[in-house]
C-alpha cells in the first residue's frame, strides 16, 4: 500500500509501505479520511516518546472493511486499543487501561497508523458509521470524543450545573472549538469565552460559535471571574492563566500537553480551593455518545472541516507547523 | 487582659493587651484552651501576608461566654467569619465567601486571635459545646473540621468508594493524623499509609493508628499505587511524591501550603487523568458534623494533645520551631 510514514524530525514521505496482515480477533479497513492531530504534529516535531520514526501517524479513521467478519461495511475507528480486563476496563474507565495503546504509535506496542491506504484495528474497536454521517467527516469522532470526555470531567467536578457555569476555554484549535460546540448545543451553556493568540484562529472559530472569541489579553476577560476553564492548549503560561481565571471553588480541565511540566500557583489552587483536572482521550461510552451527537448534527454541518490529498499530506502539516494554515482541522484523503 | 502578641518574626511576647470591646451580633468569650496551628507557625516565621505584627495569633478556641447574649455557655467557635450574603454562603460553601476572615489576622481585616483571656467573635460562629467534649479538648474541633473537609472533598472526586480505595497520607502533624483518624473510624477505610520524615511524629502517629506509618523512601511505598493522596504538607517535594505515588484516575487532595508554587509533573496529571483538589477550610456544615463526632469519642480519646500554660506559649512555639516537641497539637490554657 502507498502511506505518509514519518522517517524523522520533521519529515513525512509518501512511500510504499507493508501492507497489514489480518490477524484473529481484528479487520483491515480500507481508509476512506483520516485527521491530523496535534499530537501527530507534536510527533512530528520530534518530541513524542510514543511515536518514534519509522511509523505511520493518524488516528482519527473512517473507512470500509476489506477483510474481517464485517467486510463491505463503513465504520470509524476508535483507536485507543485496551486489553479489556484490567479493573479499569471492566469499570467503564479503559482509557486509563495500563496496556492501552494508540493506533499511529509505536512505544512501548507498535500500532501502525491511518495515513495509510489500509489500517489494521481490532473488532471491538470498530464501530459502525452512522447513516447520516458523512463517511470524510466522520474522522471528526475522535477529537470529538476527546472534548465530550473533557466536558464530561467537566461536568463533574463542578459544583454547580454546567449551564449556569461562565465558562473559558483556552486556545482555539480543533479541540477547543469542539468543546464550544458541545457546551454550547448540548450542555446549553450561555456564557463561553474562547481565547486564542491567533488571530485566524479567532476568526474561524467565530464563524461557528456564538460563543465570544477574544485574544486572551482582552480586558474583558477578569481575574477570578470564571467556574471552569477548559486549558486545550496545555503550556506553562495557559496553565498559569487558567489559575488566574478561574473563579474561587471553580475548576480548571487539563487538555492539551504542550509543555508537560512547569511551575503553577498552589497557593490560589489551595486557598480558593481550585479543582485542576488532566482528561486523557475518552470511555467506549464517550466515543458511543460522540457518534450519536454526530448522526444528529449536534455540533452542525462541520463546514469548517479542510480536506487534502494523502499523498500530499506532507504540506498539510508543514503549513500548520508554518501556521498558514488557521483550519481547527485537516483530514486527508487516500 | 493578658495575651501572647506576636510581635515580629520569631517573636511572642507575653503582655498585657486592650480588652475586646463588646458589638452588635457578637459575643465575648472567655478563652478556656487555644490551640497552636500549622498556620500560626507560618506567621511566626514571618512568611504569612495576611498575619501582620503586632496580632494576637490562635484561632483553634473554646470557651465561656463572658459577654453576650449567651451568657454563662461553654462554647467552641468556629473562627471563619463569612458574610452570609454571597453566593458562596447561600450555596453552602461559606468558606470561599470573597469577605472571610480568620480569628487571628489582621489583613485585609483586622480579628484578633484567641492566644488571649478573651477573644471577640460573631454570635453565629459560636458553637454549643457538646456535653460529652472536654473543654480543654474542644479547640481540636477546628484542625477536625479541616480534615473531615479534606476527606469529604476526597471523597467527593474519587470514582471509586473511600473504603475500597488505598490512600496515602503524607506528613504526620495533626491535619495528617486527624485525616487518618477520620478515614479509619469514620469512613471506614482499610488501606491506608502515612508518611513522615520525622521519626518521633510517626511513633507518636504509630501509638494512634491501625494505618501503617512509614519514612516516605519505604520500598513499601510503591509508584502509581494509592487511589487517593491527602498531601498535608505542601511542599514542591511533597506535590511532587503525591503525584508519584497516585494511581491512574486517582485523586490529590492537597491541604498544606508551605510551598505556594513550585514545578509539577502535568504530563502525569493528563496522561493518567489525576484529580489534584486543593482545599480551605471547612463549611459550616463540616462545623457542625466535627462536633457531632467528636461528642461521639469518633476520633477516640484524643490523648495525644499536650497542653501548656499559655503564659509558656513562646516555648511551645520555640520547641515546634526546633523540632523538641513531636507532639501533633499543643494548646495553651491561659
């Protein structure tokens, strides 16, 4: 088959790569769309430890099965594989599975990627595409997932309802317009500041929302004036932001992992009784939910979605390293 | 009257200090035990901002009514002082009331504290003290509150219950000891491990606990193997074991601040999805339930106090400063 493999530090080629061998248990899918990530551009950077070159990235997948017990039909990949036993598994928490592992990554298993023309995934994490969801959208469900399990979190750790909550989400990528989207058509949330340093950015999330969309040194947004604050950015100045924000009692939901570690006030964390919560992928149930609000066009028409070749996959992610390309998302077609 | 006045860093000087002057909605007690906080030593050492000398330290406080419209009662007081008008104190969490103030601090509002023969405070805060508490015992209610707040808050975040789950208790003073006190006989945990450096707190932790008490480099003491960690410390070196030891989807609960910022691993807090909580305090309600157990001898015969005239009190303090007293709370009788 023909794959985008990342050879190195920030080099992507279109080659022939080994096809996937079926094996029990698992299918071969066909890709039909397959999104770039931010951690596939954090990998692609060099500076993934779970992703070490050769290896082909991708995660989020559509598709058809080509070869498995359920070939013909159009699925989208849940790509983070866990063993299915362990008491988080069996506990409806199996993104936190000790052996979970991600399609697209090769440390400590490997597990080859979706920009491929095929993708080996095991049965159990292949669901079945909704009717009325466009087969190129569809790779959407993952970041998706990722943000409904933020909110989720989010949700819970509050103490006061979600809808009644002045929300702030920091940084306007994919992840963060999918979680104004979902506080926004699905948990009713009327106050949301979204801030982002870029200016495209702002203007493209503002296109979808009604949300504010506000560079983040806007005098409008206070000190200690929000319940809960969505960092999908994850540096050591978002972070140091989020604490500042947040209102006394709120809590601040841990997306992004940019810089993984760093300095953070304790002191307002523990005086205003701040709850700093990290949220790492999504639950089966998580995924299961995003396709629902995806058949149903919660989130709208998805318009803001830019599509690629695959084989020219190496400038989709050289023009976001660039920035010159301000799209919350990129999938590319085989 | 006599007080013990802080007076600058490292200084406490036995005097003679003006008499509370009696206000509307308020009430003279007159001091039967006060006991010595972690806080108090903070002050002390010149590193609070909100503790400015010359003050009158101490808000752990029972008494008599000397003044007031309770005359003559035995009371116990609870030395948070709240507005009762925001939307923190009619939700329940008077605690994070934008306006509190603690007996014993002087900014941003001037309360004297209760290393005194009398101490002013408002009448809502005065609690009855129960038949069956020892008055001297009784300022122990305050640091209990702290810790059955703590352990609520603990409670509260974890996704699994408090008696199933392993905790880790790190530092051994009265927060540490009454956290392990309140898991054991009231929530009913099984599993629990308290950590000191200093050996003469853990035999004096040892003497009251079924938990084990242990040096924090015991091999015992596995990484990513509590569900729950109470850090009663706050040091960067003690966050930073706290999220060491904490298991996937597991929870800190974070109390101390000796430290108010420092380095943290948040690759860790995401990628393991951990809960970090800080807390203050206590609410009202956590008030009332403190003394409820400890009427009900809950936390045991409390015999590990130790009492000091309150005229000594610049020893006391001088001995917890050299590290001569282990005990885990000293209170002073004037």
């Amino acid at each position: 088959m023909q794959a985008l493999v990342y050879t190195g530090t920030e080099k992507l080629e279109y080659k022939k790569f080994k096809d996937p061998l079926l094996v029990d248990g698992e299918s071969i899918v066909r890709v039909s769309a397959s999104g770039i990530c931010g951690s596939d551009m954090h990998a692609y950077h060099g500076k993934d430890e779970r992703r070490v070159p050769p290896l082909i990235l991708g995660h989020e997948v559509s598709g058809v099965i080509e070869e498995g017990s359920k070939k013909g039909k159009k699925v989208v990949l849940n790509p983070l594989i866990t063993c299915g036993k362990c008491n988080y598994c069996i506990n409806e928490r199996e993104h936190l599975c000790e052996k979970r592992v991600l399609l697209g990554m090769n440390r400590p298993i490997e597990r080859q990627g979706a920009f491929a023309e095929l993708v080996i995934a095991p049965d159990q994490n292949i669901y079945e595409l909704p009717a009325t969801l466009d087969i190129k959208k569809a790779p959407i469900a993952e970041p998706t997932a990722v943000a409904l399990h933020a909110v989720e979190l989010g949700k819970d750790v509050l103490k006061k309802s979600l809808n009644q909550s002045r929300v702030l989400i920091i940084g306007g990528g994919a992840i963060g317009l999918l979680c104004a989207l979902l506080l926004e058509n699905y948990k009713k949330c009327k106050e949301i500041i979204l801030v982002d340093l870029n200016e495209k950015r702002l203007a493209s999330c503002k296109k979808e929302l009604n949300s504010e969309t506000l560079k983040p040194d806007n005098e409008i947004i206070k000190e200690n004036s929000f319940d809960l604050v969505f960092d999908t950015v994850g540096l050591e100045i978002t972070r140091q932001n989020a604490i500042k924000f947040v209102n006394s009692g709120g809590a601040i939901v841990h997306i992004g992992l940019t810089q993984p570690s760093g300095t953070f006030n304790f002191r307002k964390a523990t005086l205003q009784e701040i709850t700093f919560v990290g949220t790492y992928c999504y639950t089966n149930k998580d995924f299961q939910n995003t396709l629902n609000l995806l058949s149903k066009d919660v989130l709208g028409k998805l318009n803001w979605i830019e599509y690629r070749d695959l084989s020219k996959g190496f400038n989709a992610f050289k023009q976001i390293h660039d920035g010159t390309c301000s799209s919350p998302k990129i999938i590319l077609i085989p």
